[in-house]
C-alpha cells in the first residue's frame, strides 16, 4: 500500500531532512508516526502527498512509484489520499455540509452521488444536525469531525492525519481517535502523525519513531517511547 526504500530527502539549503527511509504499512493497516519536532514527520507527509520529492529513494503508493508519476496523474494520486490538519483548514465561508461537498464536486461526482455520499458521512461522524452551520458555530472537536467527513466522502484508500488533535482537549481527542478507528475498520489505511503520548499509549497500534530524519524505532503495538 505504501513503501518508503531508502528515501532520502535533502532540501535546497542542505538540510537532510529525511535520511535513508524504509518502511511499509499494509492496506488496512493504522500506524502512528512521533517523533520529536524537526524530526522529518511533515516531510514525510509532503511526500506521500507528492507536494515534494524525494532527493533520492523509491515512494510506492498501492504498486505505483509516484516518484516517477506523470504530472497530470497528481490530481488522481492525490484523490486516493484523504488528509486531515491540526488547525481543521475548512473553509469558513461554506456550511458543513458545502465544505464536504466540495471534495466531491471538485471531481466533477453526479449530484445523486452528493446527495447520497454527503450525508452518509456526515451521519457517521455525528454531524448530521449540525450540515447547515458554519465552521465557526462548532466546537473544534465537531470543526475536526467536519473535516474528517470531507476527507473520506470520496472513499479513499489512504488517510493521512497531521496532528488531528493538537488543538483538541483530551476527551475531545480520544472522539475523534475513535473515528479514526471506525474509519480504519471500514478499511481505510490510517497514517495518524502525534505528539499524544496518551493516546499512543493507550491504542497499542504500530508506532514508527523519527530522529534527525531516520527512522529509530518501529513496533508493532508499540508506543510513544521518547520524552520530548
Ligand atoms: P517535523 O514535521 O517532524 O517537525 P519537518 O519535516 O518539518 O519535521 O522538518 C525536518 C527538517 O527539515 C527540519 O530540520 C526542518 O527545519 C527542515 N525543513 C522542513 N521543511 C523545510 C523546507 N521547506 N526547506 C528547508 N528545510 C526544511
Ligand atoms: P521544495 O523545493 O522541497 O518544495 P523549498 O525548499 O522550496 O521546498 O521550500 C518550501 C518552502 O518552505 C519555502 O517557502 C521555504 O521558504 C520554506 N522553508 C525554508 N526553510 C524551512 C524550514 N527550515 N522549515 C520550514 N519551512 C522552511
């Protein structure tokens, strides 16, 4: 689903800022990233989003070394990706309902597939009640709820989570950790990047430890394992 061989990435003012990466996650599989800040986590998501390359190494995603992907397949790599952020990015201007809409409109869907697949999602996330509010009427729990919605309307085959919960208070946290969950067992790989030490611990699930770029540590029901 997604292998990392010998990855390198070295940025314009030399900076290494991930060095000789290797590692694979299955398909179904859900996997936290830690690691201490400049470790390379962000890096490592631009990566598998395709926002930059790497300096050298292989970056497979489901069979395709989208390293050596035309441009015009971006668009579509990036489609089978959903991502969350820390700070939710939805848009403020739109309903909820609108803002998980967009993800299908944007690629063109068939307006009965809106009607269908936007409430689906918005139903299991809990937001059914809330589609016609704005962002900024929800609490940030419910703001990541929405945001989650939007990126799995469309079904894809990989989540990335960059510190779904960093803005969040812990009981607000483990709800969205538990969807997190609900989406992993639809089938969704879930790649979640943390500094919840609590949550880490508790989920007993693969941890893959950055340092200075490598990777030092990588368990099965691992857990946080550093202090930072
Ligand atoms: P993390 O997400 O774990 O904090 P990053 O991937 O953001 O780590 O950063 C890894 C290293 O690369 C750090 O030393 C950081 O300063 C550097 N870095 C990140 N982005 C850039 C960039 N665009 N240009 C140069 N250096 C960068
Ligand atoms: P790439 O060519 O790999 O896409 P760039 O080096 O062009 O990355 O940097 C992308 C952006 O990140 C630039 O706007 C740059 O100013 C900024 N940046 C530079 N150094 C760092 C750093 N240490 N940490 C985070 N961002 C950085």
């Amino acid at each position: 689903m997604i292998r990392l061989e010998n990855v390198t990435k070295v940025y314009p003012n030399g900076v290494k800022a991930l060095d000789d990466v290797s590692f694979e996650i299955e398909k179904g599989a859900f996997v936290f990233i830690v690691g201490s800040s400049g470790s390379g986590k962000s890096t490592l998501l631009k990566l598998l989003m395709k926002e930059i390359n790497p300096t050298s190494g292989k970056l497979h995603i489901e069979e395709k070394d989208i390293t050596k992907l035309r441009r015009s397949k971006i668009p579509k790599l990036r489609r089978s990706i959903g991502v969350v952020f820390q700070d939710f990015r939805l848009l403020e201007k739109m309903t909820i309902y609108n803002n998980v809409a967009f993800t299908l409109k944007v690629t063109e869907a068939p307006t009965r597939t809106i009607r269908r697949n936007v409430p689906m999602v918005l139903s299991l996330v809990g937001l059914s009640q809330k589609a016609n509010m704005h962002p900024k009427q929800l609490s940030g729990g419910e703001q990541q709820r929405a945001a989650l919605a939007r990126a799995i309307v469309n079904n894809p085959p990989i989540l990335l989570a960059d510190e779904p919960t960093g803005n969040l208070d812990p009981k607000t946290s483990w709800e969205i950790m538990k969807l997190l969950l609900d989406i992993n067992l639809r089938g969704t790989t879930v790649v979640v990047v943390t500094h919840d030490k609590e949550v880490v611990n508790s989920m007993k699930k693969r941890v893959i430890t950055l340092r200075e770029g490598r990777v030092v540590r990588d368990m099965q029901k691992g857990d946080y394992g550093y202090e930072n």
